[in-house]
C-alpha cells in the first residue's frame, strides 16, 4: 500500500495551521487527501507571529519561543488527526512542515520560517522534513513559490493550457502548457491586506466572503495608485511577502488622498487590488488558458471570486474542486508531496518558478 504522508501548511494570512494527511499514487501521479483538519492560532500566539515580520526587540528570543508555541500546536493537530483516522506514529512515514514564514528575503538571500522541527518530530513520533525553501534559495531561486510543482506533477494537462490560482496571504500562479515547463510567480496581495484592514477596522480575522467589502466603493484613484507599484510591473519569477505589502504601505497612499474614505470604501478597493494584480497576470502571461482554477483561502471570498470572473470573460474562473481537489487543502497536500520527493531524492522545485539555477532536492530530515 502506498505511504502515508502529513502536510502542514501556516500561511502568511494566519488564519490557521492546516494539516492534510495524504496518499501518494506515483504510479497514477495521483495524490489523496484523506482526512484534513485545520487549526485556529491562539490570537496571542498570531499576534507574536506577526510580531516577528517587522524588526523589534529580543527577536531571537521570541522568534525562538513563538516557533515552539507553533510546533506543539502542529504536534496536537497530527495526533488528532492520527487518532481519529486509527492510525499510529509508525504509519506515516514522514511529516512536511512549512513551518511559519517570519521573513521572506530572497533578495538578500535568505526566507526564514520557524516551527521547531526538531520538537514536532520529538511531539509526534514521525520523522519532520522541513526548511523546503533554503536550498532553492541557495542555488540563486526566489525560494517561492513553491507548490506549482505540485500543482504541474498533479494537476498538468497533456492537451490543454491550465492556469491555478492560490490565494493565501499572497497570491500566487501556476501556468501549466502541455510540452512545456511551467510557469509562475507571486502576483501580489491576495487576503493578507484584506484580513489586516478588517482587524484593525472591526476586529474580525477576515471578510467572510468579502461581504463587507461588498458594502464598500472601490476609490479609483486609490487603485490606481496601487497598481502604479514597481512590483506589478515585474515580469516573473519573483516572489513578495509582508516586508513588501503591509499596512504601512496602505496608509502611505491613503496619505495622498485628498479627504479620509470610509474604512468599508479601502476594504473594498483592497479586494479590487487582489482582482486586478491577479487578472492581470493572467492576462499578460496565460491568456490561453480556457479556465482557472482557484485553491486557497482566497476561493471562499465570492466577492473576489465574483470579480475574477468579471476582469477574466474569456475564461470560466471556478475552484479546484472542479478537478478534484480541495481548494482549502492543497498547500497542505502540496507539502506532503514535498516531503514524499525528499524521500525519493527527487527534486521539488521548478527552476522555471523560482529562477533557481538547476532543480534540487528540498528540506532538511528531522528523524523520529
């Protein structure tokens, strides 16, 4: 029987650690979710992890508690999943960690993401393959994104251009042609602007289905002035995070405005700044695509989706659960399969993605 592989992915939205317990089929190039479960992040614990994004006092300290604090929460989420699946340690031959990105550098050469791996090995009784993004940073790549390689193994089309979608935090694509290697880079914000504004407009994590981005005017000029950035107008790979598109970023260009919009009226030109980065990535790069497919916490905002669908005519813009796939699991998956191709010491970047010089194999092995 095929090995069984857990997932864990933390995003840069924070709105939980998913954790997907999945089935590789390489003879079939198929990938199984079997149970999947995702864990809510103590609002202490998100606050620290948010924290850490920008420079302050005794970071090593707190980056190093704050990465414990991580990995026990993953470990509690692994056991759950083990217990309620009947499964022991020994069954799972490996976890991928993503681990929580703090810093994501590549233009100085590094991405840090704590999780104690080490700790979530020693919790759980199953070996941790974590740290996926160093090597490929170290060969001279973005480091990221990283899950279109998952995607093109799963997902690619011998006749037909498909083009995915993630939106997490940020939102990245993946350009799948038959006959050629694929293609992707981050396009930009995708909920990270969103969910920032809301906390701190009204206290909620997120936009449930864009709604009150829904009650809002998108301010034209304000749009404009965002689109206007240098990073829109790169041309793949290239990779962002928050240490480029935060808040402060925000407020900057609302700065310039001549009067103070209504907070509703940001919101919904932040969801309108996720849109039409995306639209027009897909444009400039994979206007051949018939359809696009969208996984990630992004795929639940109807509002955002409704957009897509409106800047894209020329393409049904639809989830990846039109392919089989949940859209909520497929980073997750996308990190058991990386701990899987570690196993295999096969490669598991696209140096086509990332810009690295050659394809290498992920992570680093934290035994049982």
């Amino acid at each position: 029987m095929p090995a069984l592989y857990v997932g864990i992915m933390s995003g840069t939205s924070l709105d939980g650690i998913d954790i997907a317990l999945t089935r590789f089929h390489p003879e079939r190039q198929q990938a199984q979710c079997l149970d999947a479960l995702c864990l809510n992040i103590p609002d202490d614990l998100k606050q620290q992890l948010l924290d850490l994004c920008t420079p302050g006092p005794e970071e090593l300290v707190r980056a190093g508690q704050a990465g414990n604090r991580w990995a026990m929460l993953a470990a509690e989420g692994v056991q759950q999943l083990l217990q309620r699946n009947r499964l022991a340690a020994s069954d799972v031959r490996a976890i991928g960690s993503h681990g929580q990105t703090i810093r994501h550098h590549p233009e100085l050469g590094f991405s840090l993401q704590i999780g104690a791996p080490a700790l979530l090995a020693e919790r759980t009784g199953v070996s941790v393959i974590s740290d996926f993004r160093s090597r490929d940073l170290a060969a001279g790549g973005e480091g990221a994104p990283l899950v279109p390689a998952f995607h093109h193994w799963l997902l690619s089309d011998p006749i037909r251009t498909r083009t995915l979608i993630n939106i997490g935090g940020f939102a990245n694509l993946t350009i799948m042609r038959p006959s050629q290697a694929p293609e992707g880079f981050d396009s930009g914000p995708g909920n990270a602007l969103m969910d920032s504004w809301i906390q701190q407009h009204r206290g909620l994590p997120f936009d449930a289905s864009g709604n009150w981005a829904r009650q809002g005017r998108v301010i034209d000029p304000l749009l404009q002035a965002m689109l206007n950035d240098a990073y829109f107008c790169r041309t793949g790979p290239k990779s962002t995070g928050r240490e480029y598109f935060h808040l402060r970023w925000v407020n900057q260009l609302l700065s310039a405005l001549t009067s103070a919009p209504a907070a509703e009226d940001v919101q919904a030109t932040l969801l309108a700044l996720s849109a039409h980065s995306i639209a027009r990535s897909v444009v400039r790069v994979a206007s051949d695509s018939s359809a696009i497919y969208v996984c990630g916490g992004g795929a639940r905002n109807q509002l955002l989706m409704e957009q897509l669908q409106h800047l894209l005519p020329q393409q049904q813009v639809t989830t990846t659960q039109t392919l089989g796939v949940d859209p909520d699991w497929m980073e997750a998956m996308a990190f058991a399969w990386l701990a899987w191709r570690f196993e295999q010491r096969q490669p598991g970047n696209l140096p086509s993605v990332t810009g690295a010089r050659g394809t290498r194999v992920l992570g680093a092995l934290y035994p049982a």
